[in-house]
C-alpha cells in the first residue's frame, strides 16, 4: 500500500509539473531577458516546480573525459560483469600505461553509485578505475533471487576476482563494513585476489561509538518495527513486482528530514539565483538536487540484514559477524594495507566508528596503517568536493601507491 500511495501521489503532481515545463518552453526566453523582476521571479518559481519530484532512473556518470598528466584522456564505461544486481563498470580511459586497479564500492542506501561521480573523477587521474554500479532493486525480478549481507559481500569478491591480483578497494560510507568482511574472508582464504589496500571513509564499522541521531533510530527500536513499517512490495508493472524492497523515496525522506532547514535554504538559494540570472549558481544546486532526488530501493533483506548486523548488534567490532555460516575473523588481514578516513562534522557516520577498523586488524604491521581525519567537512565532504580533491585524495593515492 506504502509504495501504491507514493506512485498515486506523484502522478498527481505530474501535471502540474508539465504545466510548468510547458509555461516555461513558451514563456521562459522572453521572461529571462526581460528586466522586470516580477517576472523574472515567476520563471525562477516555475523552473522549481519542473524540477520537483523523484525518478527512479539512474543518472549519467558524465565522466567524458580526465586530466592524466598534461594530457586529457577519453572515459569510456565498459561493464566488465553482470549479475542481476549490480554491473561491475570499469572507466577505461584511452592511455597505454598501467596505473593502479581500484575498485571504488559505492553505498546502498537509497541512491545510485552515481552519487560517488566526484570521487570516480578524481581517482581516475592516477588510477585505473571500477565501480560497483548497483541496480535498483524494484527493476531486479523475484525470480533473481535474495540479495542479503552475505550477497553484498560474496559480489565484492566476485568483482576483486573479476579485476585480478593486485587491485585495490575504497570504499564510501555503509559498505565499509562489507568491505573489510570481504578482505577479511579472502585473508582467511589465502586468495590471491585479496586487496592491496583497502580504504575505509566515513563508514560504520563501530556505531556504538559517538552514537549518530541514525544510529539511535536503530538503537531506540526493535528489528520488527522496520519491518513492519518501511518495508513494502514493488507494485505492477514493474520488473521486480512482487519484491519486497525498501523503497529508496523513505531513505532521502529520512535524509531531507535531517537537515530540513539546509535543504529548504539550497532551494530558495536556487530561487533567487534564477531569478538574478545567476546561471551557474542556480545550475550547481539543480545538479546536486538531480542526482539527489535520483532513488534507488533496496532488497528487504539487505536493508534488515544491514540493521541488524551492523547498526543494532555491531557484529563485526564484537567478532561475531558470519559469512555464508562462517566466523569473518578480521585479525587474518596481513597482506592488505589499510586506510581510514573520517570527516570532522560528519552526522552520519562520526569521529570515531571509521578508525575503529585498525583494533579489529591486531596482526597488520603499524606501517601499513594510517588514519586520516579531514577538518571542517561533513559526510559528503570526505569523498566529494574541494576538500576531497585537495586534502583527502592525495593521502588515498599516496596510500595505493605504497601499497604497489
């Protein structure tokens, strides 16, 4: 019913939508270059209601082109291995060096992979880069099968087998905790594919520390209210009807209601950009909001598996964390250099439950450790942005490069 009344609810908004893009069309030029403000204000109105609204739709990564030395190199993204829920998705850019294999592992968690653009960028400057391009779940068949904890994990070793030996991980945000299960679980195997590095960003390995207001909503209840209350089944006609999902448009309601007033503030900061002609300004914001209202839904058991695991038991800190029935003894990681980074404002994942991931690798030399926490950003701040390429980036990359 949840997910019935959301589609219900933004096909009636659909029309209006339409008018504005249809007033715009027609009226839009002649309002742009005309001096009277008023009517320069109803432009800016209309352009914000065209814009409204969610899509299920994954966006472009638009990555054309990258800076590689002084020469400016073609991207192209070749999808190197499927699985019906994820594309392991290499930029391959046209240069004939080698440069280091990184497979960038991107959340799940109501967005697309997408959402790391910035991060992608960057490294491909000096990196060979893959990215795990995750489906949305409502687009997947029932036929497929479950995509749980132990998939997540189970896909990033197929994806580091798939990239061959030498290769390395970053990881952003929640799949930190899958990441250095599945190092882990490849340390304990002696596999040969196992990371070089692995750096960990703003992830939750250990969220009982500087609990966050997302941790104590998981905190303050049991594991049957989520799946009572934010779990629905995908509706005809869509491919993955019958699925019982987490749809993405509860996750960015989460996250909207977090920072209401920033967001309410981004969008009449946009107003009066447009309003003023201030092309660039307005198109920063729109950009942000496109990908941002771009959702993507999770399967049902990985998000509780994810819950319960992660951000209700804390498995993996307290050693009791399990992959396909296995104990995942992180204490086996010897060969894999380990990076973590954590941002200084960040009210996702805070100071403290990223770095938590060096007690749990006792047996890794202290050389091949190291710790990074970024001043004055928040969460997106450590993976995108201009603190990101200038401060962030250069200590990741100095980590890959050590680690050859």
């Amino acid at each position: 019913m949840m997910y019935r009344a959301f589609e219900f609810q933004s096909r009636l908004f659909e029309p209006v939508r339409d008018a504005a893009r249809m007033a715009l069309a027609a009226f839009g030029p002649a309002l742009e270059s005309s001096e009277a403000r008023l009517g320069r204000e109803i432009m800016a109105t209309w352009s914000l209601v065209a814009n409204a609204g969610l899509t299920h739709t994954r966006p472009d990564y638009g990555i054309a082109s990258v800076m590689v030395g002084n020469r400016e190199a073609e991207v192209t993204e070749v999808p190197v291995h499927r699985t019906p829920f994820g594309t392991l998705l290499n930029f391959r850019k046209d240069v004939a060096i080698n440069q280091p294999k990184v497979l960038l592992v991107a959340p799940l968690s109501g967005h697309f992979a997408t959402l790391l653009r910035n991060t992608a960028k960057t490294l491909l400057q000096d990196h060979d880069v893959f990215i795990t391009d995750w489906h949305n779940a409502r687009d997947v068949p029932w036929t497929a099968g479950p995509f749980g904890f132990d998939e997540y994990v189970e896909h990033l070793i197929d994806f580091l087998h798939v990239m061959g030996t030498d290769s390395h991980v970053v990881a952003v945000c929640q799949p930190c905790v899958q990441a250095l299960a599945a190092a882990a679980v490849m340390a304990q195997a002696e596999d040969p594919s196992q990371p070089r590095s692995l750096t960990l960003m703003a992830g939750p390995v250990d969220v009982r520390i500087n609990p966050t207001k997302v941790n104590e909503l998981a905190f303050n209840h049991p594991y049957e209210w989520f799946e009572k209350n934010l779990i629905s089944t995908v509706p005809l006609p869509h491919a993955g009807a019958g699925r019982r999902v987490y749809p993405g448009f509860l996750q960015l309601t989460a996250f909207l209601a977090m920072n209401r007033d920033r967001h309410i503030r981004a969008h009449l900061d946009m107003h009066g950009h447009i309003a003023r002609g201030e092309t660039e300004k307005a198109e920063a914001i729109r950009t942000f909001y496109e990908e941002y209202f771009a959702v993507l839904d999770l399967t049902a058991e990985f998000y509780l598996e994810t819950i319960d695991k992660v951000f209700q038991r804390a498995l993996l800190p307290k050693g009791e964390l399990t992959y396909k029935g296995r104990p995942v003894d992180p204490s086996a990681i010897r060969r894999t250099a380990m990076l973590t980074v954590e941002g200084e404002r960040d009210d996702i994942c805070s100071i403290g439950q990223t770095v938590a991931a060096h007690d749990l690798v006792p047996k890794l030399k202290p050389f091949r450790k190291r710790h990074h926490m970024q001043a004055g950003v928040g969460h997106y701040g450590v993976f995108s942005g201009r603190r990101w390429e200038g401060q962030v980036y250069p200590i990741v990359r100095n980590m890959i490069l050590a680690s050859e």
